[in-house]
C-alpha cells in the first residue's frame, strides 16, 4: 500500500477514464482515500459517479488509468479482495421472495458469515422490526437500508456507496447518516455518492466534486469553502437603510431588493459591520456565509442542480 500524507491509502486512483459512445464520461479521474477516511464523490446527475465508482468496484472495465484497493487491482475480478470490500449499487437488487433477514442470511453465507451477525447488522441499520417482512413489502427508505446491510453484512473494512440516501424522507436519511458515521467510528473506509451538498458537507472528511467526469474540486469541506475567495452575501430588511446608503457603505456590489430585504455582497463583512454599528443598525444585519454550492457556482459558472 501506499502512504500519502502520513497515512495509508485503502484507495488510488490514478487517471481514471471511460468513453461511452465516443465520449468520455469519466475523464482522466485521479485521488486517493486515506484508511478509515468518510470520503465522498458529490456531482450532479450525470457526472460520472456511478461509472467511476464501478470502475472502482471491478464491475466495469476502465478504458484507461489504474484502480488500486488495499493495494490491489479490482479488475479483472479479484477474489482475494471481495470478502474485505462492501459494495451497495444505486439500483439494488434483492433474491426474490426472501425476508430481510433471509437476505443477509444469503448474502452472509457466500462469505462464511455467522448467523448472530445478521441480527448485529439488521440492528445496525435499524430493521430489528422488520427483520421477517419480505423484502418486496419494505418501504423504499427500508430496503435502502437493507441494501447497506447487505454491503456491510461480512464486516468490510472498505465501503463503497452509491446514493445510499437518495428517496429517503429527511427523517431517515438522518437515521442513515448516523449509521454511516457508527460505520466509520469502527475504523472502516467508506467511499460514498451523493448529490445532496449539504449531506456532503456533514458527513465527509473530504470531497471530490465531479462534473461531466472530471474532479472540479477536492479537500475538505472546510477548506473547499475557506479557499473560496467569494463575496460574502449579506441583507438588510427594508426601512433599515435606503437603497442609496446601502450603495454608500464600504465596499458593497449587487445592491438589490428582494420582497421584504435589500440584499447585496461585499468581502469586508467587518467594515459594513463597523459603519452600521456606529448608526445602531448593525442588529439588523443578515450575513450568509460561503457554502459548497458557492465553491461549484465559482468553478463552474452555473448553478448547482441536482
Ligand atoms: N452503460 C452505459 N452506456 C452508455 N452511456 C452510459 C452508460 N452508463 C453511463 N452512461 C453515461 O455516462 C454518464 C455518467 O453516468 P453516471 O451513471 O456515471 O452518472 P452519475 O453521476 O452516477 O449520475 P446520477 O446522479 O444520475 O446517478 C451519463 O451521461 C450516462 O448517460
Ligand atoms: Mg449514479
């Protein structure tokens, strides 16, 4: 394995690509995840997590670049790694007619794992309750879950998930987030897609942001943000300051009114700050601070949609 930045690497991938129809849909991807780092691959639909992410898996070929996992090449199929990578597809698919529980019990018994292990997992996921319903009668948020259990049902120490939260209503994909984090506190790496930025932001150590098949972005959520050199959005309810006084304050742009606000920008959030406190309306002030959305906006100059 290779060691990168102190810590060792569960995976590298270097220069990633594959061409579908003449055109490249994963375009020359390359990062590497830490052991036991949170990390995720956010993108609008159709930027080419899924492909890149079963290229990682072995599931598809590359056209070109390398895949490495715990040291090893997933492609073509690697025995020897399979019972130490977990793997939840976006589309899951289940053995007909079989219980939850039964489903990891099958899924369980390719990989030689204990019976009492199945209940440790159902009850990880929160599906204790429905551990006897068929798997075609669970809601669209349980069988989610059901899918993550079934990637962590012989312990891996390497998880990739694929939207693992897409569908779920925002109670249970908070559920879910504190089953992923549980996940990892126990040491695991976890490779992860989403389209949700703020889901990103919260759960990921770092981040890699993808767009028509290239990384546009990649580091940690806080730096992704502080490296931002962004203006800071900022308002002012109506009747406060007129729109001429909110022009006259020190460096402030896109002076606008908006219902029952002005809103505008400026970098120096001190110096507004400054001048409204000396006429006692800095209590008024609303400031918005930079957020992922601002980092993709900056790179790519069109809004986040996904
Ligand atoms: N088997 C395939 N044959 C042809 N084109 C494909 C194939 N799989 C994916 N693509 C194309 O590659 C691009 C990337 O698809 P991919 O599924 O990787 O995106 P994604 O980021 O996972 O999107 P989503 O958020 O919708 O899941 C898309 O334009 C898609 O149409
Ligand atoms: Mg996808």
């Amino acid at each position: 394995m290779n060691k990168e930045d102190g810590g060792v690497n569960a995976v590298a991938v270097e220069a990633l690509t594959k061409v579908y129809g003449g055109k490249p849909v994963v375009d020359g991807v390359s990062f590497t995840v830490r052991e036991g780092e949170f990390f995720g691959i956010l993108g609008p639909n159709g930027a080419g997590k899924t492909t890149t992410l079963e290229m990682m898996e072995g599931l598809r070929k590359a056209d070109g670049g390398s895949v490495s996992l715990l040291g090893a090449s997933p492609h073509p199929r690697n025995t020897s790694l399979l019972p130490r990578i977990g793997v939840q597809l976006q589309s899951s698919a289940f053995f007909e007619r079989l219980t939850a529980k039964e489903q990891l019990v099958t899924f369980g018994a390719l990989y030689g794992v204990e019976a009492d292990r199945v209940d440790d997992v159902l009850a990880l996921v929160g599906l204790t309750e429905e551990a006897h319903t068929r798997e075609d009668k669970l809601s669209g948020g349980q069988r989610q879950r059901l899918s993550i259990a079934c990637a962590l049902v012989h312990d891996p120490e390497l998880l990739f998930l694929d939207e693992p939260t897409a569908s779920l209503d925002p109670q249970a994909r908070r559920n879910l987030w504190d089953v992923l984090r549980g996940i990892k506190d126990r040491g695991k790496t976890i490779v992860y897609t989403t389209h949700y930025i703020e889901e990103a932001e919260r759960l990921c150590d770092r981040i890699a942001i993808l767009d028509h098949g290239q990384v546009i972005a990649m580091d940690t959520p806080d730096a992704l943000v502080r490296d931002l050199d962004t203006r800071v959005s900022m308002d002012l309810p109506q009747g406060v300051l007129s729109l001429d006084e909110v022009r006259s304050l020190p460096d402030v742009q896109d002076v606008r009114e908006e219902g029952s606000k002005i809103c505008f920008t400026a970098t120096d959030t001190n110096a507004v700050m400054h001048v409204l406190s000396e006429r006692g309306d800095a209590g008024h002030l609303q400031t918005r601070t930079a957020s992922l959305e601002d980092v993709f906006l900056e790179l790519t100059g069109r809004e986040y949609r996904s």
